[in-house]
C-alpha cells in the first residue's frame, strides 16, 4: 500500500480522492478496514483561537472527515440591533472582530449613513481620519494573526515582536478614542472625537517602527526550514474553489484572486490613495501568510499619505438632527435641546428602505444588510461577517491532511469566533 503521505496533492480534493483510493484500491476480501477514530478538536483548545470546535474523522493520522461546529459564543448580535437605536448599537459591533473595533465601527457607520443617503456627504478630514483608524486596524490584526500563526507552529519569539507593535497601536487607540480595546469611537455621521494634538507625529513614529517589526519577522520566518515545510503545499485552496466557498479578505487573495473592496468599490478616500494589493499564487498556508505580510506594509503606506494629506475642517455633517449638536448650544438654545433629546431617546430619524454595504476588513468583506421601516430602530439587520464564511471551507479542505496539518490551516485562516457566532 502506497503510504498517503507520498501522494503528491495538488489541492484538497486531490488530498481527499488520493486517499479514499489507496485505501480502497489495497483492501482484499475478507481485510477489514481500520477503525477510525472521531476526535473533537475544540472548543477549548489554543489553536482553534476562541471556541471552535472541529469534529474530525481519522484513520491514523490522516483526517478523512471535518466538521467545523459553532455557537458556543452565540450572543444574538442581529437581533440586539432590532431592539436598539443605530447609535446605541455601535459599540456591539467593537465586539465583532474584537481585534479591529475600529474597522467595524466604521463598516457598520457607512452602513447607516447609506440608508440616510449621506455616505457621501461626510466631511473630507472625517473620511481620512476614518481611513487611518481602519488601516491601524488592519495592521493591528495582521500583527497578531501572523504572531498566533507562528506561535502555534512554534515559533515563539515571532509572537513577541509582533504584540510588542500591537501594544503601540492599543496606545495609539487609547489617546484617541480613550479605550484601548473596544474604542466606539465612529458616530453616525462623523467621529466622536478629532486627532488629540500631536497624536499625527506618534502615528508617523509609530509606522516607521513597525516596518523594522515586519522585517524582522521577514527574517525569522520566510526562509526558516521549519515554517517552509509546515505551510507550504498545506491547505491549498484553488481559485475556484476560494470564489466557490465565498471566501474573501487575505484567503481569498491568497489564492490568486485579485479583489479587494478598497479597489473594486471604492469608498471614503481611497480612490485617492495609491496602494497595491498582495497575491499569491499557489493557495497555501504560506501564501496566505505572505499576504498579510504585504498588507501591512501597504497599509503603513496608506496611512502615510492621508497623515500627508489630511485636511483641516470639521469631522461631523452639519445636520443636527443626525449628529449630537454642541454642548454650548443644547445648554442655551431650544431648538438644539429638543434635537439632542430625540437622538438620544428615539434614535436617528432613517427613511424607509434596504440597504446593503461592504467593506474590506482584516479578515474579508464585513457587510451589514438594514432593512428599514423608518424610525430610529432597523427592522432588520443582517451581518455577514467574513470569518464564518471563511470557515465554511474547511470541511473541503481539511481531509487528507494529517492531524497536525490542522493548526497550520487554522492559523493561516485567521479567523475570530466573536463575528462567527454573532
């Protein structure tokens, strides 16, 4: 019998033809096939990063069969949003992607704001700072997938550089939005908050630190034996079958597919911004780490032209029935008083309608779908959340891998359980 471990696969459905037919192909009257042995990966296990649980089928070391089971973190996120104001529902989207808050509140503001037909009326240094929040995002989420990848394969110290730079960002945040964790800083219509002083020279400091970072990471990990051989030729994922299964984000990069929602449909300022988006080329485990190499080299690139580019002005619209009118005026005048008080009780006024928007986190396309019947409150909201789609693969692609190929595909997925059992 042909050990499955010489087989040359090209993908996961050669993995998994290859195997079902060198065993079927050595079996004799009379020989009884092994027994296999289901195993439960998850939910408590640290390479499964939260609470997935993976019902595999084994027959030695090869898995035959992968079920991936969610829900153990479900908390009723889209139906939470039906009982609560657009506004008061923000901070519930920090808890998505709990490692890019910044990223969800804009995705989920720019959701709204096209329901009331103002997405592109927001003013140009809200849009440039809204920019810079979601790549610090996306660096910050690279940053620790790429460091939990490596740590799972066992590489350690890549995981040290990597928080180190995270830390930096999280104190980045904090001046900003004043949390470190779940900032809430998006408003509909504008930001919370402006740039505190000085904070575009400790945005610039840190951009030119983290490249070093990324370098040297470069160095312990592209051409290191063991990571080549743990993830190359490991979990690939064709081009048609990555567009077949949904996949979006660096997996579906990764695979050689070039679409990237900052490009494909432009929103906020980055049709004015230059950037490149990463490829790979093969589909597999190393591929997908390459790209999110890039990416944050990309977005280090981006967030250095809008600090260059950023203008002065304001960074709310001028309408007071959709953002907080100022202090000052709710104090002394009626008119703001009775503007802040129906905000705050009954929610911004939405026109009836559907809308649907999209935009390109860490992890894929997060989208939100309203469905509103006017009034402060959706009538429906409906999350895609990238992650659980991701996810969706790894039935097809997990079998005829051996069982510790599963943390390599794992980590390479990158995946957060906060937006799949939303």
């Amino acid at each position: 019998m042909k050990a499955v471990e010489e087989i040359e696969f090209k993908d996961a459905a050669g993995r998994a033809a290859a195997f079902a037919s060198s065993s079927a192909d050595t079996e004799t009257p009379g020989e009884l096939q092994g027994e296999k042995l289901v195993l439960n990966m998850g939910p408590s296990h640290p390479s499964t990063h939260g609470v997935l649980r993976i019902v595999l089928e084994l027959d030695g070391e090869v898995i035959t069969k992968a079920e991936p089971d969610i829900g153990y973190l479900h908390r009723g996120d889209e139906k939470i949003a039906e009982n609560m104001t657009y506004t008061q529902f923000i901070p519930y989207t920090d808890r998505l992607d709990y490692l890019a808050p910044l990223a969800n509140n804009v995705a989920y503001a720019l959701a709204v704001e096209k329901l009331l037909g103002i997405h592109e009326k927001l003013p140009l240094r809200c849009q440039y700072i809204r920019v810079i929040c979601c790549e610090l995002a996306r660096i910050s989420s690279h940053l620790l997938g790429v460091g939990c990848f490596a740590m799972d394969v066992g590489a350690m110290t890549v995981f040290l550089h990597t928080f180190t730079e995270r830390e930096k960002i999280y104190n980045l945040c904090e001046r900003l939005t004043g949390a470190r964790f779940t900032t809430s800083y998006t408003r509909i219509g504008g930001l919370a908050r402006d740039l505190p002083e000085g904070w575009s020279d400790e945005c610039r400091r840190f951009c030119r630190e983290v490249l070093v970072a990324v370098s040297e990471v470069d160095q312990l990990l592209t051409r290191n034996r063991i990571w080549v051989d743990r993830t190359k030729g490991i979990g690939v994922i064709s081009a048609a079958d990555a567009l077949a299964w949904g996949l979006t984000g660096p997996n579906l990069r990764g695979s050689g597919v070039d679409y990237d929602v900052r490009r494909a449909n432009p929103y906020l300022v980055y049709d004015r911004l230059k950037f490149e988006v990463p490829l790979g080329s093969v589909g597999d485990c190393y591929d997908r780490y390459l790209v999110r190499m890039e990416e944050v080299r990309q977005s280090v690139r981006i967030i250095e032209q809008c600090l260059d580019q950023l203008p002065a002005g304001p960074i709310n619209v001028d309408d007071g029935k959709i953002v907080l009118p100022p202090k000052e005026k709710v104090l002394t005048r009626m008119e703001e008083l009775i503007h802040q008080f129906m905000l705050v009780t009954q929610g911004v006024n939405c026109p009836p309608g559907e809308v649907y928007f999209g935009a390109e986190n860490p992890k894929g396309e997060l989208g939100f779908y309203i469905h509103s019947r006017g009034g402060g409150v959706p009538y429906r909201l409906k999350i895609r959340s990238p992650s659980f789609v991701n996810l969706s693969i790894l039935s097809h692609l997990l079998p005829g891998h051996l069982m510790s190929d599963t943390v390599s595909i794992l980590g390479s997925l990158d995946f957060v359980m906060g937006e799949c059992d939303r």
